[in-house]
C-alpha cells in the first residue's frame, strides 16, 4: 500500500531535478492533466520523451497535485 507524501515530502523528491527539466514536465503533465489526473500511460510517454525514470515524472506530478490514474504497472 503507498502513502501519501506531504507537500515538504515531495518538495524534497523534486528540488534535485534541473529546472528547466522540471518544467518541461510540468508543462506536459498540465497538457496531458484533465481534472488533474493524467493517465499513467501518458506519464510513461513523458518519461521515455524526457529521458527521466517514470518515478521523477510521478514526483512531480505529487507535487502540482495531479493524480496519475488507469495505471498499468504499479510504476507510480
């Protein structure tokens, strides 16, 4: 079962990424996000476009409060 990060929490899983890394996720995550939720297989697709492990791409969807739905593989 996963728990839950506090916002702190994940603040912390996010400050390592490079910012311009970390808005380009951002950015495609909010084109991707409707009701904030995108599909894990978007997420994926993100990942393998940026070249980032799929767990960076769910860091940072925890820390704009998009939820990552319709999983395949347990992979966020």
């Amino acid at each position: 079962m996963k728990t839950h990060c506090s916002k702190k929490c994940t603040a912390r899983k996010v400050e390592h990424l490079a910012d311009e890394l970390y808005h380009q996720i951002e950015v495609r995550l909010k084109l991707q996000s409707r009701d904030n939720r995108v599909s894990c297989a978007a997420a994926r697709t993100i990942a393998d476009e940026l070249g980032v492990p799929p767990h960076e791409v769910g860091n940072v969807a925890n820390h704009l409060d998009i939820r990552i739905n319709q999983c395949q593989l347990g992979c966020f």
